[in-house]
C-alpha cells in the first residue's frame, strides 16, 4: 500500500471520530440545564422543580378543598377535553402565578419499586392549602419543615363556611363547612377562635395591601409569648407570622374565595385574591415586609 492512501485512511479516521465527537458535544453545549444528578449509590436522583426564568411567574403549590382549581363534579379527563368553566378563583390566582395542585404534601412512595419517595413540595417556595380536608401526620411534619426550611406559606382556615354549592353535606366532594384546624398551626405558636355572636352580613377589612371580605370569619390569635414574630390585619382575621427561615399568612376566613362579587368588590374591580397573595408572599428570608425581624414563632 502506498503512502497516499494510507494517509487518505488515517484522515477519513481522524474524520469520522470528529463527527462522532461533535455530535455528542453539542447538544451538551446548545441545550440548557445540568447533566442527571446522581445519588451515593450511583443511582439518577429524582429531578427538582425548575426555578422560575426572569419574568415567568413564580410556581405556586395549590392544596384545597374547595373547587378552586376545577368546577365541582368535573374531573380531570373532563377539563382536559374543554368541559367545564375555569373556575374564577383559578383565573384570579393564574394571574400571578403558575399554579401547581397538589393531592398531598408528604412524600409518596416511587412510581416503580425501589424508587425513591416523590416529594410534592420540592422545588416550591410559595405554597396556598386552602379550606384543606383532614391533614395527616406526615402532612403536618412536611408543612412545618417545608416551612422552617424557608417556604412561604398561604394557609386559609375558615370556621364556618358561607359559600354554596350544589352537593348535599355528605356527599365526599362537599367542602368542609367547618375547617380542621391542623396541629401544626399550635406548633407554629397559632390558633382560631371563633365568635357564634357575630353578625352573619360579610363585611370588609383591611391589610397592608388591599381590603378583603369577610364573612363569620374567625379570629387568629398568638399564644401567650409567641406575639413577636406576627404582623396581624384585617380585623386579626389574618395573621403574617416568621416561623424559621420561611413565613406563615393564616386567613381565617374563605369568603374571597367562596364570593366572587364580594372579592370584586373589595379589590376595586379587580379580584381581592391577588392582592392577599401578593401580601401574604411579600416577606423574604431578611424579615417581613412589616418591619418584624428574622426569627418569629415556631422555633
């Protein structure tokens, strides 16, 4: 064999291994985003919710039992083939927000055995539980540790319901007419009273920022020594607490979820909702947005 073609053969090679190396190359270099994370045992770690671009809305966890997210008596596949209307409490939050609903808050066990447990507040900061059904155990301990961590909690207990809906009292679907207040709320160093006494005509209260509706609302109140930490409006209805690195809102009331005039009403045209949620997200890890120091209840 010749020099030439001996060359020409070492130069296709050298070719052909640049075109393979490109082509595993590039895609690394054009596309976003870090290489598969790996656990100690050499096992591909379960995928964090991706952080919000500049100018996307931030994600927002959405754990209630209200029909909030989709119309009662609708399921899932029914939405997804157009039926049904969005809800107006959907649209008021999906403003802001990219909602994220959420059957539970503890973790489940992997899809495939063997897996992992899935975490469902991984990769949130901002979190409404809303009018929630019973929460369990591990609900309560992933609530105040997702809290401490440094989540901001939107978390909205309602004594005494004054919304209608079109299903009988036992049916599963119903909400609750009288929240379960969790355990977690005293851990946090919080509780709800409520006034049979009070006139039953909704009325409207104040907040740093904005008004909201209310209607036989309760009353949120700090234990004794645990008062430091919290900002309280809106006729004590609401509550703005530190509670380690993260920050509880608890509204005691549900009626600017529940009414849609009355919510309009108190946002001046414009759904009362956004203005809560701005309020209750507004506080970072420095401090409240009220002055109140790092630190608070519940440590």
């Amino acid at each position: 064999m010749s020099p030439r073609p001996a060359r020409t053969l070492i130069t296709g090679g050298l070719a052909v291994l640049l075109v393979i190396g490109l082509a595993l190359l590039l895609p690394r270099l054009l596309l976003p985003g870090d290489p598969p994370a790996v656990r100690s045992d050499g096992q591909p770690a379960l995928p964090t919710a991706p952080p919000s671009a500049p100018g996307e809305r931030p994600r927002l966890g959405l754990h209630t039992g209200l029909p909030l997210y989709r119309p009662l008596g609708i399921d899932v596949e029914a939405m997804a083939r157009g039926q049904g209307e969005v809800p107006w409490q959907r649209r008021a939050l999906e403003k802001s927000h990219a909602l994220v609903p959420l059957d539970t808050l503890s973790p489940t066990i992997g899809l495939v055995p063997g897996d992992p447990p899935v975490d469902p507040l991984e990769g949130l900061d901002r979190l409404a539980v809303i009018q929630p059904r019973a929460l369990s155990p591990a609900d309560n301990v992933a609530l105040d540790e997702w809290v401490k961590a440094g989540g901001r909690l939107l978390l909205v207990l309602d004594p005494m319901l004054t919304g209608e809906y079109d299903l009988p009292l036992g049916d599963p679907r119903h909400p609750n007419s009288v929240a379960l207040i969790p355990p977690v709320v005293e851990r946090w160093g919080l509780q709800i009273v409520y006034d049979e006494t009070q006139e039953s005509g909704p009325r409207f209260a104040s907040h740093e920022g904005g008004t909201i509706p209310l209607a036989l609302a309760g009353e949120v109140r700090a234990l004794r020594g645990r008062e430091d930490g919290c900002t309280f409006a809106a006729s004590r209805a609401l509550a703005r607490c530190r509670v380690g690195e993260g920050s509880v809102t608890v509204l005691a009331d549900a009626a600017v979820f529940e009414h849609e005039s009355l919510a309009a009403e108190a946002g001046q045209g414009s759904s009362a909702i956004g203005a809560l949620v701005d309020y209750a997200f507004a506080s970072g890890k420095g401090g409240d947005r009220a002055g109140k120091p790092r630190g608070g209840v519940g440590e």
